[in-house]
C-alpha cells in the first residue's frame, strides 16, 4: 500500500526576507521501495540558515532549490521497509532529502547511525553538522592555542554554542555575542567568559572592547556586517578569522557595503579564510570520537528549540533571521 507523505515545497523565490507564501506543503504517495531502496519515516528534520542561500537561483558551492519540489535538506528517521541487506525496519538513519514525512530511497544515499546514547536529533545538531562546522572550522583555520581569546558571534545558536564550548576545552578564554539576555545567560552557564548582547549593547565596539580588553586571537565568524567590523577593530597581530557564515546580510537585497576598515588585515596580519563544512570532511573521525566523549562526559551542552508538525517548518525557519531559535532549530514529526 502507498504511504502518504507531506512536504514542504519553494513555491517562489524569496526577495529579502522569506514569507509564507514562498512555500507550500503538499502530500504525495509514496511507492513502495525497489530493489535496493528503503521506505524512511522522518522524526526530525533540520532548520539551517545556509538553506537561505539555496533560494537564490544562482550558481553557488550547492545548487538553487528548483521551485516546485521538497526543500533537501537534513533529516533523522527511521527505516519502515527495506529492500537491501544492509538496512532492516527499525534502524535508525541520516538523510538529506530534507522537508518530508517519509521518503523512497536508495539505500546507499542515507547514512546508517550508531547509538552513542543521545537523543536522535543530536545527529542534526553537536554531532552533525553544525558541530562538525564547529570544530572543524575552528580547530582548521582558528589553530587554537591555550591561553588565547576567542571571539564568537551568532553564539546562541547551533554552530557558534558548540564553537564556544570548544575553545574552553582547548583553554581559551571566550567572548561571545547573542542577540538576547536569556542567551548570554545561558552562554555564561556553560563557561563562556564574557557575552554582550549584541541588540542591546548600543556601541558594539565598546561593548566587545570591555569584554575583551587584551583584544582577540580568534574570530568565529557566523554574522557579518557589523560584527566583523568590530572584530577587526580589536583583533590582535597575527589573528586569525575564521569565515563560517554572515546571516547578517542573508536576506539582503543589494550587496552591503563591506566593513570600513579592511586595512587593519595588513598592519595586524590578519589571517582571514572562509570554508565550507564539507571541506574537512577528513577530520570526521575524529571529531565523531571527540565530540562523543565530550557529549558523554557534559563539557559540551546544547539548546534546541523546536517547532512541531512539517507544515510548521517554514516559520522555523524565519526565526532563524530574528533570533527565535536557541540553540539547534528543529522541526519534530509525528
Ligand atoms: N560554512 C559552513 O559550512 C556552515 C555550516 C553551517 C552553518 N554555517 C553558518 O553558520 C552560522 C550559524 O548557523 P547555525 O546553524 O548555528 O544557525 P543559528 O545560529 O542556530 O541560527 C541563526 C542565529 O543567527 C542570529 N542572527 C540572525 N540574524 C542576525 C543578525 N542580523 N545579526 C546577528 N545575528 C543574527 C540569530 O541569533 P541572535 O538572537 O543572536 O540574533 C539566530 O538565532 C550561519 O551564518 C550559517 O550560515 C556555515
């Protein structure tokens, strides 16, 4: 029998920030698997800035969602039927086929998981992708040394909480920015050393200034715009940038004027590079081992926020643009 299945669909192309009436969700029968595919049942899928990137039809590391059809994206579910040997009912697997109940597949193209003893949607989050991004980028470009200072923006969310926790481990000392009380708060619960809240603060440079008086070492870059302005005001000789994401100016219209003070890159000797997760794909292994221990051992925590239902998932996404999301963004099936 066919099993039915809801999806989220671009429905037109985003000017500025995403609404509603960009997407749709539609249902769709299922066939059941061919030789080779399995039949999985989504239990969580992921909400990610980077998807904002994918809206735009333009040639980019990823290609444009096409309009019409499911958004891809990250999912953990549970196989329901297989038709390959390495697959049976009830496994539980990682996929990209993104905004949907259920999913036909072949069976090569979803990642078998390991119960490591954390929830399944962990493997969206501290042991997925953005805590790959995380430690990959940070260890890769920031080559962090003991004793150092760290400053990290967007630090609230998936990527930037996980960041801060990692520069603790390896002894450094952590600034880092939100956009709410509760944030920082949290931030500071989990030894971050000094946080600003960025839409409160009034002169972020001050702000950052006071909470890093001996200037920064590092820089985890998640926001762009005013926040790098202010990073290369106060970072020391020899800093390194590390260029994760700017969803400060994701839902721009006309390219922003870049920071002012770019120049401070040759008198400070600013090493600044951008990456991609996928980059250092070579580093899974070990970030896998490393991440578990300190998953298992409590030196890394994380938030989530979720939002229930699949036809909820657009408006998680929006939150990701106003700060609505603490920690990981999920959307919880049925
Ligand atoms: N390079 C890669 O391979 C890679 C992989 C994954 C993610 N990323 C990037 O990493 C960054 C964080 O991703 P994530 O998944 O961890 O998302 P997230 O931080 O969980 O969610 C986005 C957060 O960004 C903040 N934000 C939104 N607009 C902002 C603005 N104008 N100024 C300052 N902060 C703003 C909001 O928090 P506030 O309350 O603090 O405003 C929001 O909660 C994004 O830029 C993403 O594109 C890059």
């Amino acid at each position: 029998m066919a099993t039915r299945s809801r999806e989220v669909r671009l429905k037109s192309r985003p000017v500025g920030m995403p609404m509603a009436e960009n997407f749709e969700v539609a249902a769709v029968d299922l066939p059941d698997p061919g030789p080779g595919e399995i039949l999985v049942r989504n239990s969580w899928m992921s909400v990610d800035p980077y998807m904002r990137g994918r809206m735009y039809d333009r040639p980019s590391y990823v290609p444009p969602f096409a309009l019409g059809e499911a958004l891809q994206g990250g999912a953990v579910g549970t196989v329901v039927k297989s038709n390959d040997p390495k697959f049976s009912p009830g496994d539980l697997v990682e996929s990209m086929f993104g905004w949907r109940e259920a999913f036909v597949a072949p069976a090569a193209a979803v990642t078998k998981l390991q119960n490591a003893g954390v929830p399944a949607q962990a493997y969206l989050g501290v042991l997925g992708m953005p805590g790959m991004t995380a430690y990959s980028g940070f260890h890769r470009i920031g080559e962090p040394k003991a004793g150092e200072t760290v400053f990290v923006s967007g630090a609230g969310g998936a990527v930037g909480a996980t960041v801060c926790q990692i520069a603790k481990i390896r002894g450094c000392t952590v600034v880092a920015s939100a956009g709410s009380d509760q944030k920082t708060a949290w931030l500071r619960s989990v030894g971050v050393d000094a946080t600003v809240n960025y839409k409160t603060a009034g002169n972020l440079l001050k702000a950052v200034q006071e909470a890093a008086p001996k200037g920064i070492d590092i820089y985890f870059d998640n926001v762009g715009g005013a926040h790098l302005e202010v990073a290369l005001e106060v970072a020391r000789p020899f800093a390194r940038f590390i260029e994760c994401g700017m969803i400060s100016i994701y839902n721009a219209t006309e390219p922003p004027p870049g920071p002012r003070n770019m120049s401070y890159i040759v008198g400070k000797r600013i090493r600044m590079q951008g990456f991609i997760v996928i980059d250092y794909i070579d580093m899974r292994e070990q970030f896998y081992a490393d991440m578990t221990q300190w998953v298992k051992e409590g030196r890394i925590k994380w938030e989530e926020t979720i939002a229930n239902g699949v036809e909820n998932a657009p408006k998680a996404f929006f939150n990701l643009f106003t700060g609505g999301n603490s920690g990981k963004m999920l959307v919880k099936l049925d």
